[in-house]
C-alpha cells in the first residue's frame, strides 16, 4: 500500500508543480534558466524530481517508508517519472483523455 501512496502523491505533487495555476506567477518560462526552464513544464522531468523530493521527507510520514539508499532513491525517482508522465498523459481537467478520429 505505501507504494501506491508514493505514486499517487508523486503524481499529485507533479501536477500541481507542472500545470498548477498556484504556481503560474514563480513557474520560470521554458526558455528561462539555461534551458532548464522546461524541467517546470515537463510532467516526466518534474516527476523525477519530485519522486526524489519525496523519497527525501519519507521519514517525516506514515504514507510510505523507504530506505535511505541511493539506489532506492534513483529507483522512486524513476518510479514517480514514469506513472506521473503515464498519467499526466491519461488524465486532465476534463477527466480521461480521449482521442476521436473521424
């Protein structure tokens, strides 16, 4: 169970990071920052640094726990990109995303 919390925090966390309007005013442009303004504007980039963030705090909640490794954290890092880009990509405001071609 803690690593379905781990994936649906991650993606939370992503999603209001990347499409949040809370975040419009300090969210850098894509072209800003040497080009690493599209880390804030990408759900796959964000995702993995998100997926660290949390791995980082893990000891401060009861949702998940994770060792203190650097491979656990390469590997929820790479976990939380995946399923944030995977559902970013099923889902938006307007709920499942379906394509119609005529």
């Amino acid at each position: 169970m803690g690593l379905v919390n781990f994936i649906l925090v991650s993606y939370g966390l992503t999603f209001i990071l990347v499409f949040g309007s809370i975040f419009s005013l300090i969210r850098p442009s894509k072209d800003s920052l040497h080009g690493l303004g599209k880390l804030f504007h990408c759900p796959l980039c964000m995702g993995f640094w998100s997926g660290i963030f949390l791995w980082s705090i893990n000891r401060w909640t009861e949702l998940f726990t994770f060792e203190y490794t650097l491979a656990t954290a390469f590997c929820l890092g790479c976990l939380s990109a995946g399923t944030s880009y995977v559902l970013s990509m099923l889902v938006d405001d307007c709920g499942l995303k379906i394509n119609r071609k005529e």
